[in-house]
C-alpha cells in the first residue's frame, strides 16, 4: 500500500535494531530510560523521535520497542537485586567502573563487527550477482608467471639450514 507524504522513518528494520541496542544496556550498565534510549537512537540512528511513538508503534500487532524496554528494563532490576553486596567498598567500584567501560567498548565493537559483516555480504552480494566474463579472467591469469610454491618452500629450508650450520 503506497502512501502519500513524506517516507516512514521508524521502520521495523531500524526497531529491530533498536531492540538490539536496548538489550545490551543492562550487560553495559547503562541505566534503562526513555531518556537514555532516546540519547543512544540519535547518536546511534540519527533517529529524533519521542518516547510515545518510540513505545506505541506496533509492527505484526507487536509493540516491539517497548517489550524490548520492558524486558532490558525487569534485566536490569534483577541484576541490581543480585549483584549489589550491602557494603560496597572503594576498590570494588573501581573495578566496577573498569568493567562497565569494557562493557560499553565491547557493546560498541559488537556494533562495529556488525557493520563490517554486514559490508562484506553486500560486496560479496555483488561479486556474485554481477556477471563475468571467464574468457577474460582466464586469460589476464595466464598471463601472470607461475608461482612454484613447493620450489619457494624447499630453497627456504635448504637456506635455514645452511644459515644454522
């Protein structure tokens, strides 16, 4: 169904990824808000949209960004109850703090590793959709001198050898 008007910015494909970005907030201790899930999809997504339309829309009858919060969101209680001791010292915030900086860098490189796979299918999409001529690959390779790998390996030994004796 086409639509009159200006495209749809929140598509289910940038939900889905919103999704994913709010279930790694309580594994980065990054505290789960609206506030904060709105920060992280402009910087992220370059979305700027608001917390109702972010909660209300609904793909296949699913609110998907909001039982992503609510799950991250019941997560992230669970851990405090757990994981919090009674007394807290110095040394333990500390190392507390390194951890949620390496959490937040892992969180990041995830992002990171996501996007070179996602380039490598796409370059590999196009090497085999695009049509190509064997004659001519054939032909700029047989051009090229034969490489004796076996040759390269013996000569390198018989070197190590005569360099140890």
């Amino acid at each position: 169904m086409a639509t009159a008007g200006r495209p749809e910015i929140l598509t289910e494909e940038l939900a889905k990824k919103i999704v994913r970005m709010i279930a790694r907030f309580p594994d980065s201790d990054i505290p789960v808000t609206w506030a904060n899930v709105l920060t992280h999809c402009k910087n992220r997504f370059g979305y700027d949209g608001n917390r109702q339309l972010l909660a209300q829309k609904e793909w296949n009858g699913r609110k998907l960004i909001a039982e992503a919060f609510t799950d991250a969101k019941s997560v992230q209680r669970r851990m405090q109850k757990d994981t919090r001791p009674k007394y807290e010292n110095s040394s333990r915030a500390v190392l507390q703090r390194r951890i949620a900086e390496l959490e937040a860098k892992i969180l990041s490189l995830q992002d990171e590793l996501e996007n070179v796979r996602a380039q490598q299918i796409s370059e590999l999409d196009v090497f085999l959709n695009n049509p190509r001529d064997l004659r001519q690959m054939f032909e700029r390779y047989a051009n090229e001198p034969q490489v004796d790998e076996l040759k390269q390996r013996r000569d390198a030994r018989k070197q190590e050898s005569e360099n140890e004796g």
